[in-house]
C-alpha cells in the first residue's frame, strides 16, 4: 500500500506543480496586458481584469489585489509540491520502498510442509508512518487554500464576463433581439473576444499596443485552478488513508 501511494503522489504533485505553474504565468499575462487599459479609478489602483465593472461612460478593471492574488497566490502550495513532489518522486527513481517479496515454510503435525509466499512493505527504506501526519495537515490546508483560490478567480471571472456584456450593450447601442443573445447565448469566450478589440485606454500615453487572446488566458488559468485543486484533493485521500492505516504503528 505505501509503494502505491507514494507512486500515485509522485504524480500527482507533478500536477498540481504544473496546474499552478500555468495559472500563475496565465493570470500575470491577462493582467499586465489589461493593467493601465482598465485603470480608470480616479483614488484607486483598478487595473486587474477579474472583478471588473461598467460604468456610465467606461469599463474599470477590478481592484488590482485581485489580480496579484491571481498571479502570486498560487506560490506557498507550489513550494510544498515542489518539495514533496520532488522527494516522492526521488524515492520512486532509486527504487526505494518497493514492496520486498519472500518465502516462508510452516510445518504441520502432521509433517506437511507449506510454502507461503510472503509481500512486505516494511523495509529499510520505507516511509516512517509518522510522515502521514503532517502530510496529511498539510495537504488539507493546501486543498482549502487552493478551493478558496479557485473560487475567488472564479467569481472575479463571471463578474467581468457579466460586466462586460453590459457594457458591449451600450458599445453597439443593442436593442431588441440582440439583447437576450449578449446577456443569455454570447459566451464569456466571445465576450471577451469583443473586450480585446474595443476597450481602449481613456489616456493616450497608457494606450496598449497590440492585442493577447484574453479568452484562452482567463480559461487557462480557471481550468488549471479547478484541476490544482482536484490534484490536491486526491493528495489528500491517499495520505489520510495512509494516516489511518499506519496508526497502530504511532501508538
């Protein structure tokens, strides 16, 4: 059972690795491409695409704090699943902690000889069951950390999408028909297709050049969150089950 979990976490925290990797580079490139375009707040810096809002005359980026939590957030749980993936992994290369095979011969009275085949998974190299604890502790407050993580992004993304239909509404003067499909039909993908083409800096000298796929970098990231955290959590089954079944050996 231990070479087989620390088998499943030699992949798994390669995944939560790489999902953060992407969100973190994702999210950087979504906000310092939007960031002086959507600052139009006259006493705050609200030049992050998550959370953005229409105004009467211009679309404002959200609160730039949402935006560095987008970017850097994802950080302190890459830094345990470097360290762990990287210690998991190690063990699984050399070999170590593979379960040993053996025989053993029971004689009966009778003067019958059984041969049994013997697995164990105790062996010089095997994990101490005290490394479940705090494996366990810390794979659950990385789980809720990046669940509170993918819920803040989440939701900043709606905001915006739902945000910006408004104001593509007022962009084109829709009326009638056309209303129901923005607000109903459009998908954020297209909504934000249409942001990147009209929404222009109010100043001159912070007038972006060039044009980035916003679409794909918010999904990018979005998707990547959600997979972190299902990375997480599966890191998290495999060392409470590990917890458990090694607790008479703590006792």
């Amino acid at each position: 059972m231990s070479y087989s979990a620390e088998r499943a976490l030699s992949f798994l925290y390669p995944t939560a690795i790489v999902a953060s990797v992407v969100c973190c580079i994702t999210s950087a490139v979504a906000w310092t491409h939007w960031r002086y375009v959507l600052n139009a707040c006259p006493d705050t810096n609200c030049g992050c695409v998550l959370h953005s809002r229409s105004t009467y005359n211009s679309f404002e980026g959200g609160n730039i704090a949402y935006c560095h939590y987008a970017t850097y957030g994802l950080i302190l749980p890459l830094i345990f699943a470097v360290v762990l993936g990287i210690y998991h992994g190690y063990r699984m290369c050399i070999g170590r902690g593979k379960p040993k095979t053996g025989t053993a011969t029971i004689s009966q009275r009778s003067g019958e000889i059984i041969v049994v085949n013997t697995e164990s998974e105790l062996s010089p190299h095997g994990l101490s069951p005290y490394y479940w604890l705090p494996a366990t502790v810390i794979s659950v407050i990385m789980a809720i950390y990046q669940l509170i993580y993918s819920a803040i992004f989440t939701d900043g993304f709606e905001v915006t999408c739902k945000q910006y239909r408004e104001s593509l509404l007022k962009e084109i003067q829709g009326v009638g028909n056309i209303v129901p499909v923005i607000k109903s039909r459009l998908s954020c993908a297209a909504v934000f297709d249409f942001m990147d083409y009209l929404v222009e800096s109010i100043s001159y000298e912070r007038r972006r050049y060039g044009r980035i796929n916003t679409a794909a970098c918010l999904y990018f990231t979005l998707v990547f969150a959600w997979l972190a955290l299902f990375a997480w959590l599966a890191i998290c089954v495999i060392n409470i089950v590990n917890l458990r079944r090694t607790k008479a050996a703590r006792i």
